[in-house]
C-alpha cells in the first residue's frame, strides 16, 4: 500500500463518533472494510482481510488521496485467486465520489471474482456524485446507507471501546432514513 495511506485495525471511540456522525459534518472519510474469503490460500496477507483506511488531504490537490483509491491499490496488492469468491462490504464516512465511484466500477468489471458492497454513514454530495453512484450500482457494488445495526456492527468490529456498546447519537434513525430515501431517488434516475 501506498506509504502515504493511514491505516489502521481499529479506530479511537471519539474518531468513530466525530467521523461516522450522521448528523454533523466531517472533515475526512474513514473506510472501515471487511473481506470474507475462501480461507488459507486466498491470497490475502494474514491480518489484512479486516481494516480502517483514512483519505490523504493535501494542500496540492493533485496530492490527495481517498480511502476507496487506497482500498483498491490494496486489494490488487493482494494475490486474489481469480477462481474463488471474494466479497468485500465498506462501511464509509462518507459515499464515494464520482471519481473514487469510477474506479471502483471499473474495478469489479475487471475483477468478476470481487463482489463490493458498501454502506455509508452520509452522502458525499459534490461534482457528479449521483451518476457516480449509479455507475457503481450498474457495475453490480451493492450501496445502502447505514442503519443502526450498520453503525453498531461497525463499533463493535472497528473501534476500541472498551468493551462499552454502542449508543446511538440523536437524530441517528431521522438522518438515516433522510440520507436511504435520498440515495433510492439517486440510484432510480436514469442516467
């Protein structure tokens, strides 16, 4: 993985909160993903087929990184045996943009044995997220906005908590439903 990529097996209590917050802004996007696999020879490094990746920001544009470019240059790191299944499930601060959402289509199209399914906390609303979205629906990733079992799963699997559960923050269900019903109407429109 690319030197400059933050990575992580499991995120602080307060990073998850302040990140994954639905109902606030956020300045980064954290990537938390899991991968289920056939098992010994996957091709999968020990210890990798679980983990939290963070975008890069720079002040040069041209020098930032996201997390779902990070994932991906992981992924291909990764000596995937191209006659089992692999499925990959994200859960994101934020949805993909356009970009990231582009690379990742084009990914699965070259990579049949790689199933994407990614649940995020928000939408990333800016430049041309919606066809984004749909071009990585039309590629076959899977795309809902996270509910609060999405959001306790990821607590308990990708946060240091001290063995203390999960407590839903107000306006958690409200903003969820919001966010599902906006991504339903994106992922009906034609293109």
């Amino acid at each position: 993985m690319d030197a400059g990529a933050e990575a992580w097996d499991r995120l602080e209590e307060d990073t998850f909160t302040d990140n994954f917050h639905n109902a606030v802004w956020a300045s980064r996007t954290y990537l938390c993903y899991e991968v289920e696999h056939p098992g010994q020879g996957s091709g999968i490094p020990p210890g990798q087929d679980k983990g939290v990746l963070r975008n890069k920001s720079d002040p040069d544009p041209t020098l930032s990184r996201h997390a779902e470019s990070f994932l991906l240059e992981q992924i291909q790191s990764w000596n995937l045996d191209p006659e089992h299944q692999y499925r990959v499930t994200c859960f994101l601060s934020w949805s993909p943009c356009a970009d990231c959402a582009q690379r990742m289509a084009e990914f699965l199209g070259d990579n049949s044995h790689v199933s994407l399914n990614l649940y995020a906390s928000r939408i990333y609303s800016r430049g041309e997220y919606e066809q984004g979205l749909r071009t990585l629906k039309r590629a076959g990733a899977g795309i809902a906005i996270m509910t609060a079992r999405d959001f306790e799963h990821c607590w308990d699997t990708f946060v240091l908590h001290q063995g203390r559960s999960f407590q839903p923050w107000p306006g958690l269900y409200k903003e969820s439903q919001k966010f599902s019903e906006s991504l339903h109407r994106i992922l009906q429109q034609e293109a």
